[in-house]
C-alpha cells in the first residue's frame, strides 16, 4: 500500500523484516532474483528459503559469531565489525526517508 506521506512509508517499510535493513536473522531488503536463485540453482525448497532469510541471515548470516549487535560490538573478532557498519549505514537510510 503505498501512503502520501513519507513518515507513514517509513513505518510501513519498518516493519517488515524483509524489505528493512538487516536485523538478527533477518536479512533486511533483498534482490527478489536472490529467491529464485536459490530455489532453481541451489535446489532450496521454498521452507528451506523461509528457514534461511528468517533464522540465519542479518548479522548472524553476515558475522558468522552472533545476531546480538552488543556481542558484535564488544568482540574483537574482524568478522563482527562488517554487520556493524552495514546496520548503522542501513539505519542511517531508514532514518533519511
């Protein structure tokens, strides 16, 4: 649905764990070429599609260590430092609309 106002388009985008920006295991707004990828060159079944953008995807997928932004911010782990700068850049977007 699409709204006039740009605040309203915000909180709409917000909430949905799919098209935001990346969350603990959601993997925030994504190509949909990306579904049919790994549905028809991977062999995925649409639940193992599901299973994946919603349970190991976000910072968990792009960090490899945790979904939990704190842990990623206290570790010193170099994999923990690229879900960090991609969620702030993301939220800056958000915020931006």
């Amino acid at each position: 649905m699409i709204r006039e106002d740009s605040e309203k388009q915000c909180e709409v985008v917000q909430e949905n764990g799919v098209t935001s920006h990346p969350m603990g295991t959601r993997p925030g707004q994504i190509d949909p070429g990306v579904v049919l990828y790994l549905i028809t060159e991977k062999g995925m079944s649409a639940s193992d599609v599901q299973a994946l953008f919603y349970h190991e995807c976000g910072l968990k997928g792009l960090s490899g260590i945790s979904n939990d932004m704190r842990q990623l911010q206290s570790s010193s782990d170099p994999r923990a430092a690229l879900p960090s700068t991609i969620s702030s850049t993301a939220s800056g977007c958000m915020l931006g609309c």
